[in-house]
C-alpha cells in the first residue's frame, strides 16, 4: 500500500503543477469620470476581476483614455463602460472605439454609462438611452421580460432588489428590453408603465448590453447581479448565446 502511494505521488505532482488555461478572451473595463463620480467604482473593478478569475476571461480595469487606440483596443473583445459619466473620449478616441465595435466586438454599459457623452450620437445609440434624473436610493421590483438570456436566465419572473433606479430620456426602441421597473412598487420613477432598466441589441457590427443597476457598492456582492452581469458580458463577448429558460 505504501509503495502504490509512494508512486502515485510524482503523478499527482505534475497534475497540480500544471499552468492555468490561457483566458478566453479580455475585457476592459473603463471607469473614467467627467462629471458625478460613484463610490462604488472599486468594488464594481473587484466584481470584474474575480469573475473574470472564476470564468476564464482577463481583465483590465483601467481609467486611461489613451487605451483608446486601434492597437491597444485590439486586445480586448470588450469593453464595459463601468459608471462612466461625461465626455470621457477625445474625437480621435471616440472613431477608434466606433472601430471596435464595427469590427464585431462588444460593449457593456453599466449604470452611469448612460449619463455619459451626450453630445456623441453614435454613443447614443450604442447605450441605447441616457439618464433623466433618479429618486433617493430604494427598494424595487424587476420585471424580467425575457428569459432567453443569459442575463436573466438565472432570475424568476421578478427581481427585487434595492438600488438607484435611473429613469430615462431618448430609449431608442430598436433594443430589446431584458428588465423592467414597475414604478408601482417605488417612488420616483417617470417614465410610466413601461420603463426599460436592462435591454441589449446588435448595433454597427458588435454587440451591446446594457444594465442599470450598479449604484451602490452592495450591488457588486449580490449573486444575482454578479451573474446578471457575466450574462451581459458573455452575450457581448460572442460566447454566451440565448439559451432556454433556467439553462
């Protein structure tokens, strides 16, 4: 007995010692800030990086604008606007991002990223609305229309969950709506019976997700916004698909 233990163990040694798999792909995520600034920045970076280390994808927190180039953009197959606020690219920047994307990659917006660069339709377009103002900090109640997503999958019909609900301006009605707020359940909310809180959609050859929670430092803890969150990066990534509810 002592000799099969003896010789299992340079087996089992060469077996620990093996090097991690290469990453499937990386994402950066950006945190620049032009106007309000959340607190919440650093833990949203934490939430990143260690799903990034449980489900095989780098990640790159950064708030450096001059990764927006043609050749430092290329290292990544994402990119999440994470509470971004005001112009936070230059012109040669912003054609660069435009680039990426119409070269089939993704983009993840988070929160603030709709209360980011106003005066840039493209952008617009891409985030697929812009913030219109927020009640105080509350409890609510998610409508989750469509579980085909790996978004959503996980969820059940509804999802009650306390954050900052922003209601918007300028929803551009090509997307397709993943969550919904029911206003009835908090106070504050103006955009009425239908208000759009998750939505995503192919867009100038890539992929956008967006989501609107992420206010507070809690959110990033939650499992069910951790994976709400993989979901949309995944999806945006081209390698998490629409599956069947509960799959």
């Amino acid at each position: 007995m002592n000799r099969m233990r003896i010789a299992c163990l340079p087996l089992l040694l060469v077996v620990l010692a093996l090097p991690a798999a290469e990453p499937a792909f990386s994402v950066l995520a950006f945190s620049r800030t032009a106007g309000f600034r959340h607190g919440s920045i650093a833990s949203g970076q934490r939430m990143l990086a260690e799903l990034g280390g449980q489900h095989g994808f780098a990640v790159t927190a950064s708030e450096d604008a001059a990764l927006f180039t043609a050749d430092a953009l290329a290292r990544h197959r994402v990119v999440v606007f994470l509470c971004t606020t005001g112009d936070v690219l230059d012109e040669t920047q912003q054609r660069a991002f435009e680039a990426f994307i119409r070269a089939g990659n993704g983009f993840v917006g988070i929160h603030s990223a709709t209360d980011t660069e106003y005066e840039w339709p493209w952008y617009a377009a891409l985030v697929g609305g812009q913030f219109n103002g927020h009640p105080h900090n509350q409890d609510a109640v998610l409508t989750v229309v469509d579980r085909t997503h790996p978004s959503t999958a996980h969820l059940g019909e509804t999802w009650k969950r306390h954050d900052e609900w922003y209601n918007f301006k300028n929803l551009d009605d090509r997307v397709t709506v993943l969550l919904t707020l029911d206003e009835s359940t908090y106070q504050g909310g103006t955009n009425g019976a239908y208000h759009p809180a998750c939505w995503y959609h192919e867009y100038d050859g890539g992929r956008a997700w967006y989501t609107a929670g992420g206010h507070t430092d809690e959110s990033y803890a939650e499992p069910d916004f951790r994976a709400h969150v993989l979901g949309g990066i995944r999806w945006a990534a081209g390698v998490g698909e629409k599956s069947a509810t509960g799959d």
